[in-house]
C-alpha cells in the first residue's frame, strides 16, 4: 500500500466541537454478535469480540475488537473500521502516503480513551444509517466512489473507514475532517484534540462528541451520493445536511434545545458552535434566510472565505427544518426527518443551489407521503426563510398608523389571517386615541397585505382647581374639555389671595403656575409669592425723647453708635438688658443709659424751695458735679 498516492477531494471543516454522547434509539445491526472472554478462559477466541472500554469522558462503552492470538487490535471487520494513531502528523499528505501504527492491545485494556470516544461514535453513525427504519436505499455507508474497484464498488461496505486519532496538522489540530482516499480505495476521517487539556479554548475533546463525529461521516454519505461541490451553494447545502444528521444520531428529542445546537458539549466557553433554531447565536453565528446570504468577497472559494460561506450559509438549509418543525413538531418526528433529508440528498448534483434543495425538499416531503400539514409546514419554512414563493402563503403585516410594523402574520393561500391584539395608541395629554379596526379586510387572503391600525381621537376631560395660599380650593369647574381649557384657565379676572407673612418674612404674589395632570384629569392654577425679609421699625430713646428711629430686616440687631455721655443700649427703660446680640423679630423700642441722671435731684431741689418759701425760711443747695471721662 505504499507508492505515489492523489487524494480525490479536500476535506470539509465542521468548526464546531464536542456534545455529550446520547443514545440514538434508531436500530442497529441485528447480526452483530457479542463476545466475551470468561473468566476461566486461559486463551481468548481469536478473530472478532466486543469488550468494555473507558472513553475520555471516563463512561464505559462496549466496542467491537479483533483478537489474532496475540494481540488485541481496534478494528470492526463486520463494518470495515480501523483505527490508527496519527499523533505524529503534520498534514494529510502524511496521511496519504505514510502507514500510520493501528491500535493494539495485549490485554485488552486500551488506554487511549479518545480513540475509544471516537470510534464508539462512528460506529453509532454507521449502525444508525444501516437501520432498516431510517429508510436509507444505500447499500455503502463508508464513502462509496465511481473510481474503486469493481468488486469494491459491487459490495460498498467492502471499502474500509480509516480513522486517524490525535491528528496534529495545522489548523486540524482543533477540527475533524472527512475525505475519500481513492489510492487507497478508503475512506478517511482526522480527528484532531482541540484544546483535549485546556476547556477554556473553543474547541475541547471534540472527538468525544457525537454530533462532531457523526457530522463529519454525513459528508461521507454526501459524497457517495450526490458528490457536492465543496464551496458555495453546494458546499453550505453539504454542511447543513452534516448538522441535522449529526442531530439526529446525537440523539436528543427535537422538542429540547439541545437537538438543534451543534457541539454545544464541546464549546467550553458557554456557546454552542452553531445554532439551528437561532442561527444569529452560536460560536460562528450564521444566516437565517436567504437574503442573510454571505457572499465571499474573494475572487476564490478558498479558505480565507470559508470556501465561499459554506459554515455561515449553511443554517440557511438547517433552519428551514427547525422552523417546519416548529409549525408541525408533531409531523417531524426523529425518524421522519432523516427519511426526508436523504430522500432529498438522493436528488441532489454537484452545482445543486439554495433554491434546487428548497424544491426537492418539498417535493421529497410529497414522495414520501407526508401529511398535507407537513407540507404545509414546510411551506410556511420555505416562504419565511426567504425562497421563492409558491403561491402557498401570503405575508399579512400588520402596522400602527405611525408607520411601525405590529406584527408580520404568515397565512396560509385563501385563509384568514388573526389579527394581533388591539394595539393601544399612547394619549397625548389633550386627547386619548381609541382603536376602531383596522384599514381592509383580511378575512380571506388572497395576496400580501399591509394593514394598519384605525384610531378614533377623543378631546380629554379636565377639572380645573384654582389654590389658595394654603393649597385650599377656591374656585373649580368640572369636566372641561381641553380645547376648552385655555379660557377656563383664564386669571385676568381673579384677585389673588393673600399668603399671610410670618415673624421673619412678608409674602408678595407674582404669578400663577398651572399644572396639568393627565392621570389625574385634574389641572390645579396655584399662586406663587415672592418672599422677602420682614421689616420692623426701631426708636432709640436717650434721656427721655427719641433720639433716632429706622427700619430693618428680620435678623441680628445691629445698634447705632452711642452718642456722648450714653453708657449703652437696652431694651427696657430700667435699662438692665443689653440690646447687643438680640433678634429683631418685632418693633422695638430702644433706650440709652446716661453716665448720671439729675432729674431725681433736680426735683428734690425743687420741692424743697417751694416748701422753703412756703416756710419763711431760705435755704441753700448746693449741687456739685464730679467730672467723668468720656466713654465711647
């Protein structure tokens, strides 16, 4: 098997990673028989047994091996799978021309649990597309070519299924890849370790997952089948068949969103690598429908450009089935699809487009009997994802009547289209808007509609409360319409009230402020005062007369200067209480306190002249004034 060797077509790169391993239910081969060493056997059975092994998830998996008398060896001659380790390779070059060491055993126990993983996946692939209940008229599930031998290509399941672990070429290291070896009249799949040791990298353990492994064989089957180009149209519609089968042997219920994620066990940062159901999420978001449609800017389909989108168009394919199903989930069981998918592969060439898969997948829906609400379903999938309309539905868009889409409803030819719920139109604080219907009928739908909302305006009702300064209603009147409010509204007439002033300020009125609740239906007219400091009058009195008088603010006393022979001021004619420091918060009077008061004696001195004179007598007085030093 050595010599010069040309490989027939370039690999196709899934770029999603691991999933959990799930049973598939589906059938498998009924004539594999089970071996088992006892345990008071000195000498196994030579030739084929199946033995329990430990994957690299660390779960107990049966798998079928060879035993040559000496030896253990990882091979299924019943299916043609061999399994070799390609640790030491750098490209598929290597792969072509170099013999790589199959995986062998002496006692039984292999310790390489990635092999394990991913050998039990691809035999749970092929057993799933050789059960007789998925409905698959192929006689070859290992990559059947025009170019093999004839006695290969009379019996198919002849040619062997190599697969290479631990493959560590470039880009691949982190990727798993399917091809067909004609120099070797064998098909091949590489699967490299992805970050096997580090879950924070995008791809981690992918060969234990199933929906990876599964998806890499489908471009096996493809291939044999309708021998897809491997860029563009063709090579997206290729990667969309590989992902629902993938699901579909993954095993989950189309119900969980698990069967519609792509390597959501693998991708260690928390996203799946594509999503069928969303295709926007995802690792590698991709297209929706078909005027998402990427478009390769370079003039080659080569790698830099995804061979021309193929992984980003691809859920341009795969979401038509989702959105189907989520018409009619009941029409689109597990096994329903895979019938429906391969019958539509089967009709598949090479240059087949979007718009080709979208005919033969209906038109393999009809073949195989589907129910008319299946079809329907999936001309409701073709009509919203964007393909050429069959006449079958019709888009009825419902819009406000300021422009804005309410909601697009997709109805069946004939039929009647539901209308959502009656949209409300947000009030203005003069008028409220009640919906009345809509513009034209939609009760028979014959072609697409757009359909807007019909609101009758109501002018809104007010109750209008003039305030007084303490927040009491003065005057009011009752359910005012708006276009009405400005008159009622009116002040020229209305005397405002007076705010009372309190200790430290007087209230002076400047103006109205209207306020307008549109909750409440109320519109309150309320006085604003401007408020000042109070002023209070203030007399200084000095030896009996007023000696000054002024006005100030509310505040601190602030005293004039004293005049000459004035000991200070108080505010009691005793004066005993100083005035410095007090609050002017009322009138006040204020008294000066002289250096000596002569009042007293002047009268004194009087009176007893006057009694003197009275008495005949004459007496003397004298006064003496002690000289003071002026105080300031």
């Amino acid at each position: 098997m050595r010599g010069k060797r040309k490989t027939r077509c370039f690999p196709f790169l899934l770029g999603i990673g691991a999933c959990a391993l799930a049973a598939f239910g589906f059938g498998c081969l009924n004539r594999v028989e089970r071996f088992s060493v006892a345990a008071d056997e000195t000498e196994p059975q030579i030739g084929r047994m199946e033995l329990e092994q430990t994957d690299a998830l660390g779960n107990k998996v049966t798998v079928p091996v060879e035993y040559d008398g000496e030896k253990y060896i990882l091979k299924d001659m019943l299916r043609n799978i061999f399994v070799y380790d390609a640790s030491s390779a750098r490209s598929q070059a290597e792969i072509e021309n170099n013999d790589f060491p199959i995986y062998t055993s002496e006692d039984g126990v292999f310790e390489d649990g990635m092999a394990i993983s991913i050998y039990s996946n691809i035999i749970r692939a092929y057993d799933f597309y050789t059960a007789e209940n998925v409905g698959m008229d192929f006689p070859g599930v290992n990559g059947r070519n025009d170019d093999i031998p004839n006695n290969i290509a009379d019996n198919p399941n002849e040619m062997p299924f190599f697969i290479y672990v631990h493959f560590n070429g470039g880009g691949m290291r982190f990727n798993a890849a399917y091809s067909a070896l004609t120099t070797r009249y064998a098909s091949v799949m590489v699967v490299g370790d992805g970050s096997l040791n580090n879950p924070n990298n995008d791809l981690y353990m992918q060969g234990t997952a199933c929906d990876v492994i599964a998806h890499e064989y489908m471009h096996g089957i493809t291939n044999a089948v309708a021998r897809l180009a491997q860029s563009g149209d063709p090579g997206a519609i290729n990667e969309a068949v590989s992902d629902i089968f993938g699901a579909l042997i993954e095993g989950h219920d189309p119900s969980e969103d698990d069967f519609w994620l792509m390597g959501e066990d693998c991708a260690a940062r928390g996203n799946a690598m594509r999503s069928v159901k969303d295709p926007k999420q995802g690792g590698t978001k991709g297209a929706e429908t078909i005027n998402d449609k990427q478009i390769c800017q370079h003039r080659w389909h080569n790698q830099n450009c995804d061979y021309g989108g193929v992984h980003y168009n691809s859920t341009i394919i795969s979401h038509l089935q989702y959105t189907a199903y989520s018409v009619a989930p009941e029409y689109f069981t597990r096994e329903r699809m895979a019938k429906l998918w391969f019958r539509t592969v089967q009709t598949l060439s090479s240059d087949s487009t979007f718009q080709d898969f979208a005919n033969k997948f209906r038109a393999a829906a009809i073949a195989l009997s589907f129910d008319q609400e299946a079809i329907d379903a999936i001309d409701y999938s073709l009509f919203v994802n964007g393909f050429q309309n069959t006449g079958a539905f019709h888009r009825v868009s419902f819009m406000g009547d300021d422009g804005k889409l309410i909601s697009d409803v997709i109805v069946k030819h004939g039929e009647a289209a539901v209308a959502p719920e009656a949209p409300e139109k947000a009030p203005t604080e003069g008028y409220r808007y009640i919906f009345e219907g809509w513009d034209k009928a939609f009760d028979i739908v014959t072609q697409d509609l757009v359909v807007r909302a019909i609101y009758r305006e109501e002018a809104r009702l007010y109750r209008v409360e003039f305030m007084d300064a303490q927040g009491n209603v003065f005057k009011q009147q009752e359910n005012v319409s708006y276009p009405d409010l400005s008159a009622v509204k009116s002040t020229d007439n209305i005397t405002p009230p007076e705010k009372a002033s309190t200790v430290q300020y007087d209230y002076v009125f400047d103006h109205w402020e209207t306020y307008l609740s549109e909750a409440e239906g109320r519109v309150t007219i309320t006085p604003i005062y401007t408020q000042k400091l109070r002023q209070y009058n203030i007399v200084y009195s000095y030896q009996g007369r007023e000696y000054y008088s002024t006005t100030r603010d509310y505040g601190i006393l602030e005293l004039i200067d004293v005049p000459e022979g004035c000991l200070g001021w108080y505010i009691d004619k005793d004066c005993t209480i100083a005035a410095s420091g007090r609050m002017l918060d009322h009138d006040l009077t204020i008294y000066g306190k002289a250096e000596h008061d002569f009042t007293g004696l002047i009268i004194a001195v009087f009176c007893v002249g006057v009694a003197v004179l009275a008495g005949g007598a004459v007496v003397a007085v004298v006064v003496y004034k002690k000289k003071h030093k002026k105080r300031f």
